[in-house]
C-alpha cells in the first residue's frame, strides 16, 4: 500500500511536469503574431491537392508547394512534401474536402478517440489518464495534427483484439500500411504467434485498400510514390540536423553520436534484428507487457519516425502501468524506466542535439525487460478493462 501511494504521488509529479509543455505551447500559439501552419495544413492540403489535380503529380513537390502557398501557406511554413503512398490519401481527400476550420478540429477529436478507444483508457486511474493526455508525444499530436493518434489507435487497437477478435484485428493492423515504416513488424508478429485469421484480415485489407487506391488515383500514382521513395533514400544520412535530433531512431542516435552511416546503417539492422527477436519471445503471451514489445520494438526496428509517432510507444507503456499499478507488480526498474519512455521524448521538439540518443536506449532497455518472460506467481482476476476478457492470469500478466 505503501509503495502504491508511492507512485501514485510520483505520477501526479510527472503529469505536472508534462503539463508544462502544451502549457508553453499553447501561450506560443496565443501571442504568435502570424497564423499557424502546423503539420494538419500538410495533411488537409494533400487531400484538397487531390481532389483537385492529377492524384499522381503530388509526389511533383514543385507542383505541390505552389497549390499549398495558394491556399495562404507563407514560403517559411515548413517542407509540407507528400511522401506517403497513395492508400493513404484515400483517408486525406474526405478531409480535404472539409473547410479547414472545421477539420483541424474533427481530425483531433477522432482521431484522439480512437486512441483512448484503443486502449480503453477512460477505465484508468485519473493520473494514468492524465498522463495520456498530456504526454509530450501527446502534446505534440495536438499541437501539429499529426496521425499519430490515428497509427497508435490501429496499432494498439489491433493488438488489444489480437486474441478475441482477430479478425478486426487483422484488419486494423493491415491498415497500418498507410504508414509502412510502423507497419515494418507487424509480419512478424502474425506468423510468430499464428494468428492465421487476423493475417487474412490484413491481407484483405491491404488488398481492398490497393485496388481501392489503384481506381480512385490511378496504377500511375503507385510508379510515382515509388519514384519519390527513391529519391529520399539519402534524407536519413544526408539531412538536415534538424531532422536527425528530432527522430528517436537508432540511426539518427547514432549520426548524432558522430557515427558514420555505414555505422548507423548496421546498427539499425541490429536493431531490427532485436525487434524480430523480441516479438518472437512473447509471441506466446496476451499480457499488456507483451502488447507493449510491438511499439517499443518498431521504433527501434524503423530508421523513420518522429516525435508524433510516440503515441504508440505512449499508449503501450501506460496500459502496461495501467494494468499493474494497482497491485504494484512492477519488476526492478520497471517503473522508472516506463515514465522515462513517456517523459524523455520531450527532448526531441526541444533540438536537444546528440542528447537525443538517449530516448531509443531508454526505449530498448524497456524493450528487454518487457519481453522477458513473467514471473509465475499465484493466480489472480485480471481486470476486464485489460482486453483479456475476464481470464485469469499470472500477476505480472496484468
């Protein structure tokens, strides 16, 4: 009892200190004497770009760059380039479609729903709850209107239905290809564990969504998207320094480290390598600890991420603290380590520099521990709020 009130006083010290961050931005945006163009401009013009141009030409940054000035972007706004593949503006054109005004706000609620649904989070305890609210990568998906809260809903959702509705599972993993640098893992995590019927959900839906994607923008579109992946092959090693400090990847820790990039280039194989291996060792389990190895390992397995994609890493250790705080079945360092996942990422929008290396090390230690095999303790009731449906389970199962 005594060490539960224990972390329940540290939790509300961390949400204070995380509480800080949207603070200071939303007084930035408040006195910023120009409009914002946060990263939700990007995705709604994507959409609108498409509804009104050659779908395949927005991968023609030329092109794109001046339909988004002519929408009020200032030439400073930022590099709003499209680099995703043609599944995805699928889901930008219904946005696009809307006045701006109206789907900057949509796209949080929704999207923001969708994660907490994910998690079922609104059965937490109120600082667990807080907490994802307030995150930095939280705070950072509000503030730029990133899809990070819709990626961490799809995968997080689809992990929580792996064992009971592994068809809608299936499917919501498969949907992941909308950003496939997150989607690198999730192979593996369907043949380890022989969810047959969630990987004919993501096939099927894979399918569905290219043949969709092929009628309504054309087979061209693809041979594009294809062509821009080429030629940004280079960005991850010849970028800029204000990509690399805020990417929480091994490549970019390691380019920060002063590595070269043939060093940046094994190390993110190992780390690949050490992702594989790790969602094989819990490809057995359903606990939220072994939920949780999925996104810590596809930041370490991907040389391509960014502050917002931290929702998923976010969302998978607070269901992990969610789940085991009641009855304090933490292991040594565990609990430390999981608030440093929620808290360091902080650094990132902050341009720390080669400091920055520290979030993929913290997240890799938190990745061995979480997919070490539980402890066997005495049975105990496992919350119905855990997505194992009532079962009964081991203690650090929970």
């Amino acid at each position: 009892m005594t060490q539960d009130r224990e972390r329940q006083r540290i939790l509300l010290v961390v949400l204070a200190v995380c509480a800080v961050q949207p603070a200071v931005w939303a007084f930035n945006v408040v006195i910023a004497p120009e409009r914002l163009f946060p990263d939700f401009f990007g995705l709604w013009s994507f959409g609108r770009y498409a509804l009104t141009h050659a779908p395949a030409t927005i991968y023609d940054n030329r092109l794109l760059y001046a339909f988004q000035t002519g929408l009020g972007a200032p030439p400073d706004a930022g590099d709003y380039s499209y680099l995703y593949p043609p599944w995805t503006l699928l889901l930008f054109v219904p946005v696009g479609a809307l006045p701006y005004a109206v789907a900057w706000p949509a796209w949080l609620v929704v999207t923001f729903a969708m994660y907490a649904w994910a998690l079922a989070a609104w059965r937490w305890q109120r600082p667990v709850f807080g907490l994802l609210l307030l995150a930095p990568s939280s705070a950072v998906g509000f503030l730029t209107g990133q899809n990070g809260f819709l990626t961490a809903a799809l995968m997080l959702g689809g992990m929580r239905l792996l064992w009971t509705r592994p068809l809608a599972a299936g499917i919501m993993l498969g949907a992941l290809c909308c950003k496939p640098q997150l989607a690198i893992l999730v192979p593996f995590v369907l043949l380890f564990g022989r969810h047959w019927r969630a990987m004919a959900g993501a096939f099927l839906c894979v399918a569905v969504l290219s043949l969709a994607a092929t009628l309504a923008f054309g087979a061209d579109a693809w041979d594009a998207w294809l062509q821009s992946m080429l030629g940004q092959a280079g960005t991850l090693t010849a970028g800029r320094q204000r990509l690399r400090d805020m990417m929480p990847t091994l490549t970019s820790a390691v380019l920060l480290s002063g590595g070269t990039a043939g060093t940046a280039y094994i190390v993110q194989i190992a780390g690949a390598l050490g992702g594989v291996l790790a969602v094989w060792r819990v490809r057995h389990r359903r606990d939220a600890g072994a939920r949780a190895v999925l996104p810590l390992a596809t930041i370490l397995a991907t040389p391509y991420a960014f502050p917002y994609d931290l929702t998923i890493t976010t969302g998978a250790v607070l269901a992990v603290i969610a789940a085991r705080l009641p009855d304090g079945r933490f292991g040594p360092l565990e609990f430390p380590l999981l608030l440093a996942c929620i808290v360091l990422p902080v650094m990132l929008p902050a341009h720390v520099g080669a400091m920055a290396a520290v979030v993929p090390v913290v997240y890799a230690a938190t990745l061995w521990i979480m997919s070490a095999e539980p402890v066997r303790l005495e049975p105990v009731a496992v919350p119905s709020w855990c997505g194992l449906d009532g079962r009964r389970a081991s203690p650090r199962e929970s």
